[in-house]
C-alpha cells in the first residue's frame, strides 16, 4: 500500500511537473507568436523602426559581397563571364602602374601646357543634386581653388591629360576599340563628394587614380522595383544620407554590394545596375563608358573575338571616344532608356520637352529641336491619347524605333553644341569680368 501510494505519489509529482514544462512551452509559444506577429505588424505597418531608417543609403536590407579579382580578366573572359552575364567584379591594383596614378599631383597638373581656350566642367555643390548650377573654368583655375570650395570637375578627361590614362586590359578587345568607347570621364575633387543614387546608360569601368571612394550597388534583375528611379529614368530622389523607409520602403527588403577602392583599383559596374558613390580624401577618377548591346554582340557574332595581349602603352589618346550617339545608335539601348523613363509615370509631350529643356543651357529649345520632339512623341505615343506609357513602350515595332533614334541623335548633337557654345560664352564673360576687377 505504501509503495503503492509512493508510486502513485511519483508519478503525480511527475505528471505535475510534466504539466508544467508543458504550460511554460505553450506561454513561451504564445509570447513568441505575439512578438512575432508584433514584429511583423511592426514592419508592415511601421517602417521607421526598421534597420536602415534615416540612415545612409545601403543600410537597410541585406549586405552582399562581390567577386575580387587581382589581375585584369583577358577581353573574352571579362566580356562573357562579367557583362554578359550582369556581374560585377572588383580589381585591385591593376591601374598602378598607370603614368596617371603615378603622375598626377597637382604640381605635376598645373606643370602641364594646357590651352588658354578650353574650360573643363564643374559641379558646385558635393552633395550632387541635378537642378543645381554648373560651371566651367580653365584647369589651371580650378587646381588652384578646388581645396577650398565645392567646386569639383566633372568632365570628359581632357585632351592634354589622355596620354597617360592607361586603357586597362580587360577593355583592350580589338573589335571594342576599334568600334570605341562612349566616354572616358574624369571626377577630381578635394573629397567629400555624394552622388545621387542612380543608373548609367552604359556599361561602366570605374578606375580611381587618386584617394578612396565607396560604392553601394544593387541589382536591378532582383531590386530594380524597391526604388524609384523616375528623375529621366535615370536618378532617384532618395536622400543618400538619410534614407526614409516609409517613403522608399522597398529597401527595407533589397540587397545591397558595399564595395570600397583606393588608388589603383578598378570597380566593374554593369549595364543598368543602380548605385550610388561617395569620395574620400582627394580624389581623382576615370571611368570608362561603352555600349553594352554593342559589346555584347561581338561574342555573339563570333567567339574568336576578343584575342590577344595587354599592351600597356595603349592609353587614352590612341582610341575613339563616340559620345551619347554610340549608344543611340543601338536600337537595344534606346529601348532601355525609354522604358525606364516612363517605368514608373506615364510622360506627355511637355513632360518630355522638359527633360530636354533641363539638358539645354540655353533654356528654351530651339524651334527645329522643338519640331523634332513633337516628331518622336507622335511615334511613342501609340493609341494617341496623349500619353507615352511603359505598354506604349512594349508595342512600338521597330521602324517607330529606328525614327525615333534618328531624332534623338540630331536633338543629342544639337544640345551638346549649343551647350559648348554657351559654356565658351560664359567662360569668355567670366575672364573679361576679371580683367576688369583687376584693372580696379
């Protein structure tokens, strides 16, 4: 009896204890189901508590890391294994020896014989904006002013400075520069610059020659719906400093590539992939635009392409630099770039004469530039309802696309030779302004 009623004393003890484990997992179920419920209400319903909220671009979401190479790829290899397939890559040191990288102080820039009629283009403000004012000043003035302003040049590397950029390897096909690049431009600051996050209508090779710059990249195959890039379906609006979710909550959830480079390096930056760049320190830069249908064609076309050595004395001034027009001329890429115009809005005919009044110094547009807009929005503008769609886009057949590359073409030339002809001007105004305060 007594064993008996010790057992049964056991096992209630046991199934007492039992019952309260089992009470303590359900509590503690229940607790993590309403936290869990409450963390996801929370990150629905309330974006400001999320990682990444006012915080600078690429805090929020997930970080990912990007291939790191210490040579340059062959032509064919980087061709099929980086922009064909959207990837990618960084490659430190490779531009060391380049005469830029080892050349360019600023008494060696201001040595230089640089012709009293040119002018080199300068952004005003370090935190890029696109409304803002631009100028332009003779090199030699702008070495001499940019440590203590905002001042920083933004501009194709001029003519005088060409023979010692060195075109790296990975871009020394011989079918790509025969056919040449698009731009090679130059970005020379005291540090502290901040772009805007944005897309480039070219596949990019960005070779820092002088300071530090970060990289934040994402990819547009995975993201390209978590922000908005609706500025000429090129820029966003985000504040690059202090990211506000409930405005662009998208990139509560997207994947950010932090990559950061030093003199030397060289940063691959695919077709289309959206990104946003800080400098460090002062700061001197090339990067080298192509058309990425064009290059792309050539492994299509042939897989004997593409061959050959790296032939380091190969540098800037040996090789054609073709502008916007050579990427124009790829109906490929002009669909790209009017499909992101209106991805996200539909454009009227104002809409669209606006974005090119924004690109012409001059303000207003011409008449002939006027009538050609007018041209090319009849031809974009399919059902005639006075709106250019992204299902406009889808449709156009292509002698629509062949018109509108023509017109773009002459509206490209038009702008950019008004505008050298203004920046002249106004430069020419800027010098007889100082003669006259030094006669003063």
């Amino acid at each position: 009896m007594l064993r008996l009623f010790h057992g049964h004393s056991h096992v209630s003890i046991s199934t007492m204890s039992l019952c309260i484990i089992v009470w303590q997992v359900v509590i503690l179920t229940c607790l993590s189901s309403l936290s869990g419920a409450s963390q996801k209400e929370e990150k629905n319903g309330d974006p400001t508590i999320l990682k990444g909220h006012l915080q600078p671009f690429g805090e929020s979401g997930q970080r990912r890391e990007i291939e790191v190479r210490n040579d340059f790829p062959e032509p064919y290899d980087f061709l099929k294994n980086y922009l064909k397939k959207s990837k990618p890559v960084k490659l430190p040191g490779v531009m060391r020896d380049s005469r830029a990288v080892r050349l360019w102080t600023d008494a060696y820039l201001m040595s230089l014989d640089v012709p009293a009629d040119t002018v080199v283009g300068l952004e005003t403000k370090k935190k890029e904006n696109r409304s803002q004012e631009t100028t332009s000043m003779h090199f030699h003035e702008f070495l001499k002013i940019y440590n203590q302003t905002e001042h920083y040049m933004v501009d194709d590397v001029p003519k005088y400075l060409r023979p010692d950029v060195m075109v790296p390897c990975s871009l020394q096909c011989p079918e790509l520069v025969e056919q040449g690049f698009a731009f090679a431009m130059m970005w020379f600051s005291s540090g502290g610059t901040n772009s805007v996050v944005h897309t480039d209508a070219f596949d990019n090779l960005n070779c820092l020659l002088r300071g530090q710059k970060s990289f934040v990249m994402m990819d547009p195959a995975r993201d390209r719906d978590k922000i908005d890039i609706s500025h000429n379906g090129a820029y966003s609006a985000v504040d690059v400093d202090s990211v506000d979710l409930t405005k662009f909550p998208g990139l509560a959830d997207a994947e950010f590539y932090h990559v950061n480079v030093t003199a030397g390096d060289c940063l691959y930056i695919p077709y289309r992939w959206i990104h946003q760049v800080r400098s460090f320190n002062s700061n001197v830069a090339v990067n080298f635009w192509w058309d990425h249908y064009s290059s792309s064609d050539l492994l299509d076309r042939d897989e004997a392409v593409c061959q050959g050595q790296c032939d380091r004395s190969l540098t800037l001034d040996k090789v054609e630099l073709n502008g916007q027009d050579s990427s124009m001329d790829n109906l490929g890429s002009l669909k790209d770039w009017m499909r992101d115009v209106v991805i996200n809005n539909p454009m009227t005919i104002e809409m669209v004469k606006d974005m090119f009044r924004d690109e012409y110094a001059g303000g207003e547009l011409p008449e002939i530039a006027d009538k050609l807009l007018n041209e090319v929005f009849e031809k974009l503008d399919l059902n005639k309802d006075g709106q250019y769609t992204i299902d406009d886009n889808e449709e156009i057949p292509d002698e629509n696309w062949e018109t509108i590359r023509d017109d773009v073409s002459a509206l490209t030339s038009m702008l950019e030779e008004d505008n050298l002809k203004f920046e002249r001007e106004e430069y020419a105004q800027y010098v007889e302004a100082d003669r006259k305060r030094e006669e003063l």
